[in-house]
C-alpha cells in the first residue's frame, strides 16, 4: 500500500486513511487504485466488520489532483476513479466517514456512498463541478435531490459555493457535526460499537437499506461518467482548468 494510502486494522475496525496533507488530500489515479484495493480486499476478509474511511485534520480531500487527474484521464469501465466508486457504492459492511477540512468535489460525493458521516464544525464541503465546466459525479444527481430535495441539490451543485457543516448536516449529508479534535475519535468509537454487533445481520440490514436504490446508484454512476468524461475536453472546462492552473478567474462570457 502507498503511504499516500494507510491501513490500519483494530478491534476488526479498517481504518482507510487518505494522507497526503501537503496537497490537501488531492487524489490521484494511484491513490484511487490503493483506495479500491484496500476495500476490495476487506470485502471477505472476515476480520473487518467495518470500514472507517479518513483524511488528515486539514483536509478530509480537496477533490481530485488537476494536474495528475487531466494527464491520465480515463472513465472507461475499469478506470481507477470508476474502480473506486464502485467498491464503496457496493461495500457490504458498514462505512463510516470522519470528515474534517476540506471535502470538496468526490470528497462530499463520497459521503453518499458511507453509512454514517461525522463532520468537524470547521470542515467546508462543495461541489464545485459546475464551475469547473463539468458535471457532477458518482451518482450525486441521483442522490443529492433525494436527500435533501431538488431545490437544495440544486443550489449546492449550481452555484458550486461551499457550505458549512451546519448545512451538511441540515440537508442530511453528514450524521453529527462534532468539535475538529473529537471527529476521528467518536467515528472510531462508532466503528467499534458497530463491529461489537452481529455481522451478518448488519450486512444484510445494509443490503435491505440499499436495495431499493442500488441498481439505479450503479447506473447513474456510470450514465454521469459517460457525460463527465467529454465534458473534461469541452472549452468549458478547458479554460475552468486554465484558470485554476494560472490562478485566475475563469472566463465564461463567450459561451453559449
């Protein structure tokens, strides 16, 4: 495992942690494959129950790594980022998220894929996508309105503005907001508790909660990936991209 992507295995709680702090927790392609990798295999491992996915204090992740992410693109069906959201979406044992920092872009889109999310008071979400001249992914179009209703969704994807905790938790997109410090320890308190429980009746329970979306969760995952990936060489989003590298406001005025 990369040391971008730590594993740590405890009173058969797996904690994933995303460490990369110098770059905010930018995610690259190889940080996806350690991602998916290390849930694959917790899959049938028997000695995790549960799965606690976390960040560092300042950032839970900024999204995707631009650079890394426009060199070595691909959405193709067994692409890492696709890998990745697949392994979480299909996860069959409890998934907990300790958020704090920053989440931006998959950083938020993730936690609709955990069961449970604990969010510091200072953590900012966003979903920047709009902005950036593409649209949102890993089922968010599906998901999001359901959760909190079109005109909420709507807000929080149009505008791409970020929000507060205190929001997250109002639309229904974490669990508890907590003081920064104590997110990892009352996610990891939660964790334990829930590998104290019966197994399998929490698998299928999960499976229960889940069914009834599943299917459609797969296919908007897939339908938004077919719109995401030309979207990324439209002019949009070449000139969203141009502007973030050369830090400055993009310029959309010409557009149609």
């Amino acid at each position: 495992m990369s040391d971008l992507i730590k594993t740590e295995l405890n009173d058969r709680v797996l904690t994933l942690r995303m460490n990369r702090p110098d770059k905010k927790n930018a995610l690259t392609q190889a940080m996806y494959i350690g991602l998916a990798s290390a849930i694959e295999n917790a899959v049938d491992n028997t000695e995790v129950r549960v799965l606690l996915i976390a960040g560092a204090p300042a950032a839970f992740s900024s999204g995707n790594d631009i650079q890394d992410f426009l060199q070595s693109v691909s959405l193709g069906q067994e692409s890492p980022v696709l890998r990745f959201m697949r392994a979480l979406a299909q996860f069959p044992k409890p998934a907990i998220a300790a958020v704090n920092g920053l989440a931006i872009g998959i950083g938020s889109t993730l936690l609709l894929h955990t069961d449970l999310a604990y969010a510091g008071e200072g953590t900012r979400f966003q979903f920047p996508f709009v902005n950036l001249g593409i649209c949102p992914e890993y089922a968010a179009t599906y998901l999001l309105p359901r959760m909190m209703g079109h005109a909420r969704a709507a807000e929080l994807t149009y505008f791409g503005e970020p929000f507060s905790a205190k929001t997250a938790y109002e639309y229904g997109l974490i669990n508890a907001i907590l003081p920064d410090a104590d997110v990892e320890p009352h996610a990891l308190e939660r964790a334990r508790k829930l590998a104290q429980q019966p197994p399998n009746a929490l698998r299928v329970t999960k499976r229960l909660l889940k069914h009834w979306r599943q299917e459609t969760v797969t296919d908007a995952i897939q339908y938004e990936a077919e719109h995401f990936g030309p979207m990324l060489k439209q002019p949009e989003a070449v000139e969203a991209f141009t502007a973030f590298v050369q830090k400055r406001k993009p310029d959309f005025s010409g557009f149609k």
